[in-house]
C-alpha cells in the first residue's frame, strides 16, 4: 500500500485524450530510441541488490572474466531470493544454494575469521563467484561465449560442455543459461539507452480501462472480486492481456527486466516505491507509468484506480518489462 503522498492529478473527463497522447508518444520514443545504446563495465542497477550485500556482490563479481557483478546477483537471486536462511528439499543451503558435498569442496573463508560457514553471506558469495571462476577455468578453451559455457557447467558438469564443445543440448541446461543471462540484465545499470517495450501500449489500454475501479487488498480483478485489484494485482493483469506473465508481488515484478533511469522513462514502463530506496526487497507499491510523471495505480483501500504522480519522496525505480525478463524470474524459491 502506497503512502499517500499526492492525491489524483488528471480529470477523468481529459482521460481519454491523454491516453491517445501518450500512446502515440509511446511509439515515437520507440522509433527515436532504436538502435541507440553503448559498452562499459558492468554496474549494479540502484537498489537491485540488498545494501547489505551489494559491497560483496561488487567485490566478489569482478574475480574473473567470465562473471560480472550482474551475473553474479542473477545467480543470488535465483538460487534463494536473497535469503541466508534459505534451504531447500534437495538440503541446499544458504543464500548461495550449496549442498554440503560442494561446500565441503568448494567453499572458502570469504571474510577471513578461519572458518567457513554456509549459511553466513560473507562467505557463501565469495565461494559462488569462485566456484563460478573455477568452472569457467575447467571450460576456457570450449568455444562460443564463455559466461554461457561457464553457465552451462554449473547445471550440467564442466565434462557435458567439453563434451559438445559449448552448452550441451540438454532442456534444462539450455533454459538455465537463458533465465541467468535474461536475469543478469535486470540486475546490471544500463549502458546507454534501455529499448522501448513492444507491449506497453497495450498494457497501458488495459490499464487506463480500469480507471475509477475501487480498490481491493489482494485483488486480481476476478469477477467475486467485482473487478478490482491492488497495485501489483493491476499490473499483473495488464501485462497479461500483451502475453507477459508477472510475478504477482511488487518487489519481485521489480526484477522483470532492465531499469531506466527517471529521465528516460517511456509509458509503460513499471514504477516503484518504498521506504527503503537501498533494496528492491522492500519495495511495497508500483505503478504503470503513463507519461508527463504520472501513473495509473491502484494505491490504497477507499481509493479508486486513478493518475498519481510518481515524483515523490519514496520513489524507487522503474522497470522495462520484457518477456525473457519476466520468464526468468523464479516462482519457487527456498524457505527459510
């Protein structure tokens, strides 16, 4: 629920000429932004990763050439959410998801106090990204893309990538690599311009369609619900009807794709808010955002389905949502 910082902002008899307005804007910016982009290093997007783990992530990120901060923070999060005290049905345990043979082999003393603990971060994140550099080693001379390879070894053992001379040509194996590498760029800071989404007109249509729908605390817009939805359930629902299934919690829809800086924001693009602007895991309120800095969202019990601004004090960040972005997110993490 979105702290009531502003009230409204757009008349609902000017709705529909602002939405014809800002769906033709959307198309322009996407025809201007084609084809824009750069290089460089590899950064953490603001906030994607926990303050308490981002100076480790960075560190710990840059130990070979086959891992970045990014990769490593996509395998972080898939493996437990960010959670320390994650284990799972298989016995894998802590943030890093070791299962105590491979720990036993491959875990190291991160921070330095003479002992290795798999459930402390300090060390089961150094030892993801050296495990990470240690297969990368094992697979060096494989050709093709040697993060993917890299990838490829730590789902299917180093020998299956020797063996057919890059990624095997196993399921599991192939979408692991795609989830990682569609995850590490909802984790990186982006270089240049972010690509305009496809499917944002149509969000937006389904969107401004709901506008003055009262609001409801868990609604997913069912018919024994009238319709209504809270924010997340809002656009969950919106990017359904253009084929993207979102997660159905704010923080997590968060981690669906790239993340464009507020001065190149484009409708459609997801908005979000929280008391904690150092970590997308307290993020509690998002909205779809429409243009000229505002919003439609659903944002508390008693209001309607309205325009708000974004430019408030508890603004966190926006997303790009993208199809391979929203796939790839986990929807069965380890308990803890």
């Amino acid at each position: 629920m979105r702290k009531f910082w502003v009230f409204g902002g757009i008349g609902v008899g000017m709705v529909m000429c602002f939405l014809a307005l800002l769906v033709v804007g959307t198309y322009s910016a996407a025809a201007g932004l084609a084809g824009s982009g750069g290089g460089g290093a590899v950064a953490l997007a603001k906030g994607a990763v926990p303050a308490r783990f981002q100076p480790l992530v960075q560190k710990w990120g840059n130990l070979c050439p086959a891992i970045n901060p990014a990769l490593l923070a996509a395998q972080l999060y898939q493996e437990s959410g960010w959670n320390p005290s994650a284990q799972s049905h298989a016995a894998a345990q802590g943030i890093a998801q070791f299962i105590p043979g491979t720990w036993a082999t491959h875990g190291i003393d991160g921070n330095g106090d003479g002992k290795r603990d798999v459930w402390d971060p300090a060390d089961a994140i150094p030892s993801a990204a050296s495990y990470d550099c240690e297969l990368a080693g094992y697979v060096k001379k494989v050709p093709g893309d040697p993060t993917s390879n890299m990838l490829a070894a730590y789902n299917a053992g180093a020998y299956a990538v020797i063996k057919y001379g890059g990624v095997p040509p196993y399921k599991e194996t192939q979408n692991y690599v795609k989830i990682i590498r569609s995850l590490e760029k909802s984790f990186a800071r982006p270089v240049g311009r972010v690509a305009p989404s496809r499917q944002a007109a149509g969000a937006i249509y389904f969107a401004q369609k709901k506008l003055g729908t009262p609001y409801l605390w868990g609604g997913n817009g069912t018919p024994e619900q009238q319709g209504r939805f809270d924010c997340s359930g809002l656009t969950q629902a919106a990017y359904r009807t253009v084929g993207i299934e979102l997660p159905r919690v704010a923080n997590d829809q968060y981690n669906a794709g790239p993340h464009p800086s507020r001065d190149e924001l484009l409708p459609g693009d997801l908005v979000f808010f929280s008391d904690d602007l150092t970590n997308s895991r307290a993020i509690r309120h998002v909205g779809l955002y429409v243009g000229g800095g505002y919003m439609i969202n659903a944002p508390f019990t008693g209001a309607v389905i309205r325009f708000d601004k974004i430019d408030t004090p508890d603004y966190f960040g926006a997303t790009r949502v993208t199809k391979d972005g929203a796939a790839a997110l986990p929807t069965d993490l380890p308990t803890g």
